[in-house]
C-alpha cells in the first residue's frame, strides 16, 4: 500500500555488483550484489542526514581484480564484512524502514535489487515506491540549451551533477556515495522547484 509514503525524507538507493572487464560472466557466474549503499535525502531540511553501507557476499561468482580496481572492495573483504542478500535486506528493514518512504534509484537498481532477492526467496517488500532519477534528469536535460547531456542510454550521476553545478562527492562505484550522491541531485532539484 502506498497511501501512507511521505515525501519529506527520501531514501537514495545504489547497487555495486560483481563485474568483469568485458562484462561478460564466466559460465556459471552472473553478476550479483555486494554492496547496497542508502543516504537519506531530507527534502525540507534540504541534506543527506544519514548514509550507509551494507556489504553482501556473492554466492556464485568471483570479484575480479577489475571488480576491486572499480569498486574498491575485496573479496576477503565481502566474506569477512558481508552478509548474505537475504540477511542484509532484513537488516535495512530493521535499520531503515524504507516502507514509509519513496526510495530513488539511478537506473534500474531497484529492479536488479527485487531481482535478486526474488531468486534468493528473499523479502522484496522493503520499497513499495520507487523512482528512476535518471529518467527524471535526462527528461529536464533535454529542454536545456545544447541538448540532452550523456550519450546512448542515459546520462551518468557524474553529468547530472554537473548540469547542476555540483562535483561528485566521494569515490564513483562505491554504493554508499553513488547513493549520497544520487540523494544531492534530488536535495538540489527539490531546492530548485521549491525554493
């Protein structure tokens, strides 16, 4: 039901997944989450006031040495700080309660997530109400002056700071500053309207 989800805290969502350079899994790997990054966007305070990151260990597939060159995280690290999708997502609902708020993503992030947790027989309920940011973003880009920013299917968080006049904050492919991140350009177009 999502007759009772209030807009003035917002949850920022971002996955980090394993990856291989080609983006092509060895057989009998696939990608899967290991890090679920939350900031929480306070859309009448106008700023993130909290963020977290959640590790997950991946049950089928390898972290390359790509993976960690992009994401900063080790395998030895996941097994030692990770948690399994299920347990993590029980953990968020106990830590965050995201039922009662819209949760924003960059892409289809949510999708992946419900996914996964899908296939894992993990809860799914945490996010009644999601968004696309970027399909947000891209459709204001495009009445801008020059043209919509980006190139083929979607403009990066990156551009979309940018267009707003802000640097990225903290390190690119780590969840819990995409997420923050994600959080500032919806702090900053709340700003902009309301404002």
């Amino acid at each position: 039901m999502t007759a009772n989800v209030r807009y003035d805290k917002a949850l920022a969502l971002d996955l980090e997944m394993t990856c291989w350079h080609d983006d092509c899994p060895p057989p009998g790997q696939a990608a899967e989450i290991i890090e679920i990054g939350l900031a929480e966007a306070d859309l009448r305070a106008l700023r993130v006031t909290r963020r977290e990151s959640f590790l997950c260990q991946p049950a089928q597939s390898e972290v390359t040495a790509y993976c960690t060159q992009l994401t900063g995280l080790t395998r030895e690290r996941l097994m030692r700080e990770g948690r399994p999708l299920a347990e993590t997502l029980n953990r968020i609902a106990k830590t965050w309660g995201g039922r009662s708020r819209p949760v924003f993503v960059w892409g289809d992030d949510l999708a992946e997530l419900t996914r996964q947790a899908r296939e894992q027989h993990a809860r799914t309920d945490l996010f009644p109400v999601g968004h696309d940011l970027s399909g947000m973003v891209r459709a204001i880009s495009q009445a801008q002056p020059g043209g919509p920013l980006g190139s083929g299917s979607g403009i990066s968080v990156e551009d979309a700071l940018a267009m707003l006049g802000l640097a990225f904050e903290g390190r690119p492919h780590s969840g819990v500053d995409d997420a923050a991140n994600t959080a500032r350009i919806l702090i900053e177009l709340t700003r902009r309207v309301w404002t």
